[in-house]
C-alpha cells in the first residue's frame, strides 16, 4: 500500500474559519484534513462525472435534505457505531420503510396481474 503523500495548502483565515465550523458542526470530520480529502475527492468526481455523463450524480445517488434533529440522531447511531456511515444509515432507513414484507408482496401481486393481463396474438 502506497503511504499518503503531504501537500500544503494556503487558505485564507475566512476559510479555515469555515472549515473548522464545518468540521465542529458535521460530525463527519474530525479535523481539516478529511474534510479537504473529501472536498477534493468529491470536487473531482463531480467534474468527471458531469463531463461524462452530463449529471454530476450516480444514478442510484440522490441529495436529501434532512431536518437538524434527524440528522443528528442518524449522525448519533454512526458514532455509536450501529452504521458504519450516514449513507449506510439512510440506506437502511429506506429498505425497511419501502421493502417491508407487505409492500413487496403488493409489487410481486401487482406484477403478476399485469403478466397475466397481457396477451400474446399470433401474426396472422
């Protein structure tokens, strides 16, 4: 495994003063320095996203906006360490809400009446 190489980066102090709010704030980071490996990462994939696909988003990534006491709840259980990450924690939130035993068993019944409604005619 290659070690990290070190750079140094000049920022303004309104800057810094931004990202040490951020990091206080987020819970995600714990210092600078992840919070710039991560801005840097996502800034790049965003820009080679778009120039190729002409989205900067996955197609199975979407941004949700999250109400303060939910997000620090979630934020709770990752440090707790019941999720490894917010992404996980989300995920898991939507599977039990949309992939619950009743609601696949509609989609599976749904599915079935649309296969039998269809018919096939034979070229004549």
């Amino acid at each position: 495994m290659l070690e990290n190489e070190r750079i140094t980066l000049r920022l303004d102090s309104d800057i810094l003063k931004l990202m040490d709010e951020f990091v206080v704030e987020s819970r995600e980071f714990s210092n600078r320095s992840q919070l710039a490996r991560a801005a840097v990462s996502a800034y790049i994939e965003t820009k080679t996203a778009g120039a190729e696909e002409g989205s900067s988003r996955r197609s199975n990534e979407v941004v949700v906006e999250l109400p303060p006491l939910v997000l620090d709840t979630i934020a709770h259980l990752v440090d707790e360490g019941i999720y490894n990450s917010m992404s996980e924690a989300l995920a898991d939130c939507a599977r039990h809400q949309f992939l619950h035993e009743e609601h696949v068993e509609a989609v599976k019944k749904d599915a079935v009446q649309q296969r039998s409604a269809m018919k096939v005619i034979p070229k004549a």
